[in-house]
C-alpha cells in the first residue's frame, strides 16, 4: 500500500514540482553560462558577475518556499482539509497515507537542496577560475582548491559522510516538524491553519534556544580544550570548528525530529479533526 500511496503522490506532486525542480536548475546552469561569457576584465565584467550571484538567490530562495508551501498545503488539504474525506475513503491506512506523503515531500526537499548546493558550487568554481585567468595566474586556482579543502576539513572521509547524513536528515525532519504542527493545529476547532502556524514557530523557538544554549556550551568546551592546542600546532581546519557542533546539532535534530514524527503519526493515526 505504501508504495502505491507514494507512486500517487510521485504523479500528482510532480506537476507542480518538477517544474519548479527543472527551473531551479535551469537558474543555476544559466548562472554557470553567464558567468563564463562574461569579461573580468573590466569594471562591467564584475558588476554582471555580482548581479547573477545577487539574481541566482533571489530565485532559488523563490522557488525553495514556493515548493515548501505547495508541499505544505497539498499535505494540509489531502489530510486534514477539503480533499480528506476522498482521501481517507481509499482502502489505505492513515499510516501509509502519512509515510507515503512525508517521504515523497522530503525526497523533493533533498533534490531540491542538493541541486542548490551544485549548482552554487559550479557557479562559484566558474567564477573562481575565470578571475584567475583574467588576472593571467590560472594555476593558483588549483591552490585555494586545496587550501578549501583542507581548511574544510573535506579531506577526511568521515566528516565528508557526516555532512551528507546531515543534508539528508535535514530534508526529512523539516517536513517532519511542520507536519507535526498541521496535525496538532487541526485539532482546534476553529482557526486550525493558524493554529499550526503559531504551534511551527514556537518549536521553532524552543529548538532555537536549546540549539544556541548547546552550542555555546560546546563552544566553550572546545576553546578550553581543544582549540588552543589545534592553533598551536597549526592543524586547525573547519571541521575542528563545526564537527563537534554539527554532532550535537545532530542529536538534537534528531531527538526533536522524533518527538515530532511520533506527535505527527499519532494524530493522523487516531485525533484525526477532518474540517
């Protein structure tokens, strides 16, 4: 069953998303054009490469909370809404309705991001090589290549893997939260979709407080113990920075993501308020 809920939902969210999916890469690839015709050896020449970086944003920001909202509000509709109750009549169990919904959503966030992420780099190693060129020294590319990567730390497989994990994890568990909250804001009587949108920024806040209190902890921690003796050796990388935090931001997502997931299924499950 959850396979056929997912291939509904791979069809119907489709005509709206791989439009959008196909212009945010068509809005990266022609970042990567322009950047490539353009001229750094002039004045104009910059400006131009600033204004694509400014416009490429600009729409991408765009297009991400267009998809978020469509995604948002085609899971509020088909659950909660005016197209629930021909929903909730298939031969489907409210779990595999919830699974296969939250999975297809999340696995457009994850292509979404990780054609951001792509294209961002192709357009910035783009320009990175066309202002060496200009300035007649294209080699010394090759250089802060290296130098990001070891400053980043990209050079250690097991940090590489955890920012993936990490990407990933992202994708699933913002769907999650504010699935959480559409459910709990559904079981108000009246003003529900408000209700969900005060219930997401309040565990917004919660999340942010407990996540800035951590890391600052970790931060300190670091500082005391680690960090001094990494910047006397001279071995101190991006990673030293971010890796410690980037595992307790982890758990925490993690832990928050869960209370969410389970607060979600529970109330599509069995509170089920259909308007």
């Amino acid at each position: 069953m959850l396979g056929k809920v997912m291939k509904h939902e791979w069809l119907d969210t489709g005509k709206i998303m791989l439009p959008l999916t196909l212009s945010q890469l068509g809005c990266g690839l022609l970042g990567i054009i322009v950047l490539n015709l353009v001229n750094f050896d002039d004045v104009y020449g910059s400006l131009i490469s600033v204004g694509v970086f400014i416009l490429y944003v600009m729409a991408c920001f765009a297009l991400e909370v267009t998809a978020t909202v469509y995604l948002c509000v085609r899971f509020y509709k088909s659950m909660f809404g005016s197209e629930s109750y021909l929903t909730h009549t298939l031969p489907v169990s409210n779990m595999a309705l919830y699974h296969g919904k939250l999975l297809v959503a999340a696995a457009w966030q994850l292509l979404n991001i990780i054609l951001v992420y792509g294209t961002a780099f192709g357009m910035g190693f783009t320009l990175g090589i066309n202002v060496a060129e200009s300035a007649g020294e294209p080699e010394i590319m090759n250089e802060v290549v290296q130098g990001v990567i070891e400053f980043m730390g990209l050079d250690s497989p097991l940090f590489v893997i955890g920012i993936v994990l990490f990407v990933i994890f992202s994708a699933f568990s913002g769907m999650i939260s504010v699935y959480a909250c559409m459910a709990v804001g559904q079981l108000f009587e009246k003003h529900k979709v408000l209700a969900s949108v005060v219930g997401y920024v309040i565990l917004l806040l919660v999340e942010q407080v407990i996540s800035t209190v951590s890391t600052m902890l970790v931060n300190v921690y670091q500082g005391e113990i680690y960090i001094d003796k990494e910047l006397a050796a001279g071995t101190y990388t991006f990673s030293h920075i971010y890796g410690p935090t980037m595992i307790v931001t982890l758990i925490e997502s993690l832990v928050f993501t869960l209370i969410c997931y389970v607060v979600g299924l529970y109330i599509c499950n069995k509170k089920l308020n259909i308007e």
